[in-house]
C-alpha cells in the first residue's frame, strides 16, 4: 500500500473515531475513502466496521463508571442489541455488492436527516409517556440495532432516541448506554464479517490505528469540544457525500 494512502486512512480514521465519540457519523469520513481505493461495497462496509470498532470500544470504555447506575437494565438492551447486530450483518452479506451499492446514497442521506433533526427527534420522544410506549422499546431497539449491524451511521442517534422514550433522563447515562450498545451491535457484526472472510486487514488495520486513539480522545474531550460545530462539519460532510453518490448511482 503506497505511503499516501496509508497516510490517509490512518487519519481518517482518527478523524472518525474522534467523531464517533463526539456527536457519531464517523463512517462518513471512513467508508467513502474505503470505497474510493477501490473496495467493493459490501467489503468496504465490513472493513470499515472492523476498522472503527476498537474505537468504538475505547469510548465505551471511558463511559464505564456511568453504567453502574442502569446495570440492573443492561443484560435485555445488549442481548437486543446483540441479536439485531447480527441480523444487520447478515442480511448485509446476503444483499450483495450490486444492490448495496444502490441503497449507500438512502443509507447516507438517511443518516444525515437523522444528524440534521436529531435534537429534535430526542426532544419529542422525550415528550411520549414512558409507559405508555414501554411496549415499543424493544422492537425500536431491535430495528435500530438491525439498521446498525446492516449500516450503522446514525445508529447512535436512533439508540439515544429508544433509551429516551425508555426513560432515561441523565444525557451521561444514556450516552454511556449507547457507547455501550454500539460496541455490542458492531462487535456482534465485526464476528461475523471476520469469519465470513469479508475483511480487508491491510485497510482495517490502518484506519485501526487512527480509531482507536480518536475514539479515545474524543470521549475525554466529550465535554469540552464544541459539538455544534462538529455537528455541522458532519452534516456537510453527509450532504456532500449523498450528492456525490446519488450521481454515481442513479446519473453516471
């Protein structure tokens, strides 16, 4: 692999571990690069998860201590989030290179929608009656979490939004919860694309290297960066990327 694009991947993947942490959307600095050198679609997913997930984990990680207050909750969120990681990844193989490549354009402009109204969404579920909904939380985890096996940009923002209309109150705690939860739902997926052999390691361990001390980073710094500017930095990041790859797909 040429030095530049060892150079590139690696601080993408900084770049996305760091945003991951932050307010999420770090596929969008990761997954195009991953299919730009030339990645097939389905393989370039796979890679990019296996990639990010470290970094994924390091933010949990500095979350830990947030967890104890809801541990009496967690065995039935990560056992949904477990199962619907691993339906996502395998209705993913199972789709092929050819029709995820005409669903990345939805899947991206979807994710961005979610990152444009996500303030908004958390804020009028957190109006619904908790118990009035309380049936609707495990299918709407389970849906989510499929969404994050198959995709995964914007997974954060679904799983904060189910934790609110679960209850929860403390942003702390839920965001410890969905670090959580979001380690699980791609550590579930990663397994599977490591034994279905859909991974690229030259590529996945380089944006590897660059997730994990971003993810790191970017859960210490959680409090102090600001986030509506990284916020806008990843909504035009996704506009731009929809654009492009609506082109490619539906106008070449």
């Amino acid at each position: 692999m040429p030095l530049h694009e060892i150079g590139i991947l690696a601080t993408m993947g900084f770049l996305g571990g760091v945003i991951n942490a932050l307010v999420g959307g770090g596929t969008f600095f990761t997954f195009p690069i991953l299919l730009a050198l030339g990645l097939p679609p389905v393989v370039a997913n796979a890679t990019n998860t296996v990639a990010l997930w470290p970094g994924i984990v390091m933010s949990a990680r500095a979350y830990i201590l947030e967890l104890r207050a809801v541990r009496e909750k967690l065995p039935a969120r990560c056992a949904v989030a477990i199962v619907g990681g691993a339906i996502g990844a395998i209705l993913l193989l199972a789709s092929g290179n050819e029709f995820f490549n005409v669903l990345i354009p939805w899947l991206i402009g979807i994710a961005t929608l979610l990152f444009v109204f996500s303030n908004g969404i958390v804020r009028q579920i957190s109006k619904l009656s908790t118990g009035t909904n309380a049936a609707l939380v495990p299918g709407l985890g389970l849906a989510f979490a499929v969404y994050g096996g198959y995709f995964g940009a914007g997974v954060g923002i679904l799983l904060m939004a189910a934790l609110t209309l679960a209850g929860e109150s403390d942003t702390q705690i839920s965001n410890a919860q969905k670090n959580l939860l979001s380690t699980l739902i791609n550590g579930t997926a990663v397994i599977i694309f490591v034994f279905q052999g859909v991974v690229i390691w030259s590529y996945a361990l380089v944006v590897m290297a660059g997730a994990i001390p971003g993810g790191y980073f970017g859960a210490r710094a959680a409090r102090a960066l600001p986030k509506k500017w990284l916020r806008i930095c990843v909504i035009s990041v996704g506009t731009a990327l929809t654009i492009i790859y609506f082109q490619r797909v539906y106008f070449p």
